[in-house]
C-alpha cells in the first residue's frame, strides 16, 4: 500500500455508508412548490420525480403555457432541494473514494 492510501477495510466501510446513503437518499422525499403553492412536485433524494399536485384553479385551456411554466418551476425547486440533499450526505462519503478513480466520484 502507498503512504496516503486507505487500506482495504476502510474502503470496504465506506463503500458500505455510500450504499446506506444511497438507500436513505431513495427513501427520502422532498417538494417544491410554484405559484404560492398551486403546483406542488415531490422528488425521492435522487432527483426521481415522484408525484405532481396541480391546484384545480391552475388549470386554463386557454393558457397552458402558464400552466406548464409552473410545473417546471416546481419541479426545478424539488429536484434542487434533491440535489442539495445528495452532497450533504453523499459529498463526505464520496471524497474518501475520489482517489480511486471510480465513476460518479
């Protein structure tokens, strides 16, 4: 081993938090909202989208465009919360690897 590297059972152990992380991050939920709450969009910790609530008094045939700007700015809002949750709990894990060259690090 190189002066500076981890050894085996480190890298072992923080392989495993990251999976753990990965696992909370799936289970987790965050919502961003549009329009003073007309537009609700709920993301998982991976920036999946789980779930969109539209305010029926959103809803004009006549100006979809306002409509559509709205679930784009909620969702925008959530899967940045999203992003912000992955490097508070993925950021610290991930720079004990970085070194190894591995994808995604």
């Amino acid at each position: 081993m190189m002066p500076g590297q981890p050894d085996m059972a480190s890298l072992l152990k923080q392989a495993q938090q990251m999976l753990a992380a990965q696992e909370e991050l799936a289970a987790t939920t965050v919502t961003g909202t549009s329009g003073g709450g007309l537009v609700t969009a709920t993301v998982n910790g991976g920036g999946e989208l789980q779930g969109l609530v539209i305010d029926p008094q959103v809803i004009d045939p006549d100006d979809a465009e306002t409509l559509a700007d709205l679930i784009i700015a909620a969702v925008h809002t959530a899967t940045s919360s999203a992003q912000k949750l992955q490097m508070e709990r993925m950021g610290p894990l991930a720079g004990g690897l970085g070194g190894l060259g591995l994808p995604g690090m």
